[in-house]
C-alpha cells in the first residue's frame, strides 16, 4: 500500500514540528552580554592567580575587552585564554599593562623636631 502525503498531512506535521525546533532554539540562544559581563567577572574573581591584579572588564556583542593591570606576561595571557573559552565570548581584547610588583623601599621617618624631647627617641 502506497501512502501520499496530501498538503493537508504536511501541514499537520509542521504545525506539530515547528513548537519543537523554536524551543530548541531557544536553549541554544547565545547569551546577553551582560550574562558574559557576568561570567567575566565571576571568573576573574575565582582565579587564584588575578587576586591582587586590578582588571576591568566590558562586552560590547560578546566581544570582551580588559584594560588594567596584572602582574606578569604570564597572567595577562591566563586572562585572554580563560575568558575566551566562555559561552558567547567572540573574541577577548587584552589591553592590559604588566606592571613591577616589587616592593617599593619603606618612607624613611619623619625629621625630629629640635629640642623635642619625644622626637629625640627616634
């Protein structure tokens, strides 16, 4: 037996069909860029490694650019590889600057005032 499909058959099915790949679409829909702005953040914070580094971030159409600084050619690479492989990030801007993380040497102490029998002890 031969089955035909009439219009009124092909209808039906899309009519049925069409609710299902819209919600699929749906699930698979690229997120905002304030949900990336987020992401970018949250996984800024939890680096070990960017703790003590001053990095700022912003998402223009998921393309994500960080200006600031980090303390080494090495962090500033781990920021541009992490943030990369987020969902909906298109490409990462890394402006960030590496700046010397050496202690500066301590203030040297006030000058003692003459006569000041306090000041003496210093």
């Amino acid at each position: 037996m031969k089955t035909t499909r009439t219009p009124r058959s092909i209808a039906i099915t899309l009519t049925l069909a069409l609710p299902l790949a819209a919600q699929t679409h749906k699930t698979q829909q690229q997120p905002t860029d304030w949900q990336i702005e987020a992401e970018v953040q949250s996984a800024l914070a939890s680096e070990h490694a960017f703790r003590g580094s001053s990095i700022l971030s912003s998402v223009n159409a998921g393309m994500v650019l960080l200006s600031g600084n980090v303390r080494s050619d090495a962090e500033k690479a781990l920021a541009t590889s992490e943030l990369g492989t987020l969902k909906g990030v298109k490409s990462v801007t890394n402006n960030l600057a590496v700046v010397d993380n050496s202690f500066h040497a301590p203030a040297p102490p006030p000058p003692a005032a003459a006569g000041c029998p306090h000041c003496e002890a210093w």
